[in-house]
C-alpha cells in the first residue's frame, strides 16, 4: 500500500491494526454525528461497546460463512435493535452500512488485513446502499428522513430502489446537488465550507450566515 494511502487512513480512520473495529467506529460516528445530541447520546454510548461487539461478531459470521447477505442484514439489523430500542432501522442501517462500505474501500484502496470477501464482485453486488439525505432524495423519497425510518420493511422499499454500487460511484454528485438551493446558492448544509463565505467581488467573511 502507498504511503499516500497509508497516511489518509491514519487521519480518518486511525490504528489500521484492526480494519473492522476502525470501519465500525467510523461509521457510529457518521450515524451519531447527524442524529445524536446530547442526553441521546449519553444514554447511548455506555452500550455502544455491546453493539460494536456484536456487530464485530456478526461482520465475521459474514465473511467466514457466506451467509446470504440480505439474511444476515435483516438479522443485524434487528439484533443491534433488540440490544438498543432507542435506535430507529434508520440510524442502524447507517451504522451497518457504512461499515460494509467503508470495509469495501479498504480493500480496494489494497489495506490486506480487509478481508477479500468485501471485494470480491459476487458479494459487492448485495451490499445495500448506505441511504442518507443525499441518497433519498436522489431516488425521490425524502419522508420519512433517513434517521426517522423506523421499521424494517420501510427500510427495504426505499433501499430496493439504489444498488450499493451506484450510490458509491454517485454520492459526490448526489451529496453537490442536495447542498444547492433552486437559486444555486449553498444551503445551510454547506455553511462551513469556505465556498459559503467568498463574494463574487473576491471579498470574504468569516461568519456563518
């Protein structure tokens, strides 16, 4: 593995020793950043250990087994929900399927201690799409949003209509149109972004707006 890489998945991940554990605490922090506040997410984390550790288990039945992946998600996704009510399917999906995703990127990117399983082509193809804002718009269901889908069956009506692959090569394209506005301007979704705070005359500001 290049160095280069090597060095980007230090900063975004961290310790590259254990790729599942890194994967699986990458995307906790993509589900909670956006749907965890305060007290939700204090009554949370003491258990997020118990549900990393399940999921740890469940991700390595995954690989040395070959279960049916539509099985083995289904069967995930209401263990995790079973251990932590407080979860909508919304919010567990986005946990199991960034990790997927992210384990996937991993092995492409050529990170040997990723299990080959995640990129060999006959399994990439029932990889689920992670749905996010970006993603149910795309597909022209933005209700319920992603983190208030609460039943398993919605959930697979609105995954149903994206392959895993074509959110992973679209995202970027799905994640610019949603941050613009009809008049083309950033919405707040974009405001911490130094495009947001640059004039048309070259002048600058520095506050949110």
């Amino acid at each position: 593995m290049k160095d280069e890489i090597r060095f980007l998945i230090q900063c975004y991940f961290g310790s590259e020793v254990d790729p599942i554990l890194m994967a699986i605490d990458r995307a906790y922090r993509d589900m909670a950043t956006h749907t965890l506040y305060g007290d939700a997410e204090k009554e949370l984390y003491p258990g997020r250990k118990t549900v990393t550790e399940y999921l740890y288990g469940q991700i390595n039945v995954l690989t040395k087994d070959h279960a049916d992946f539509n099985v083995w998600h289904e069967e995930t996704s209401r263990g995790i929900k079973a251990k932590y009510q407080t979860l909508s399917y919304g919010q567990i999906q986005k946990w199991i399927n960034m990790t997927i995703k992210y384990l996937y990127t991993l092995r492409k990117l050529g990170v040997d201690l990723v299990d080959e399983y995640f990129g060999a082509t006959e399994n990439v193809k029932k990889f689920h799409a992670p749905l996010d804002s970006y993603v149910l718009n795309a597909i022209d269901e933005p209700e319920p949003t992603w983190s208030n889908i609460e039943t398993y069956e919605t959930y697979k009506e609105r995954v149903g209509k994206i392959s895993f692959l074509e959110e992973y090569k679209n995202w970027p394209k799905y994640a610019g149109e949603s941050m613009l506005k009809k008049d083309g301007e950033p919405n707040l979704a974009d405001k911490g972004t130094y495009k947001r705070f640059v004039h048309d005359d070259g002048g600058y500001d520095l506050v949110n707006k």
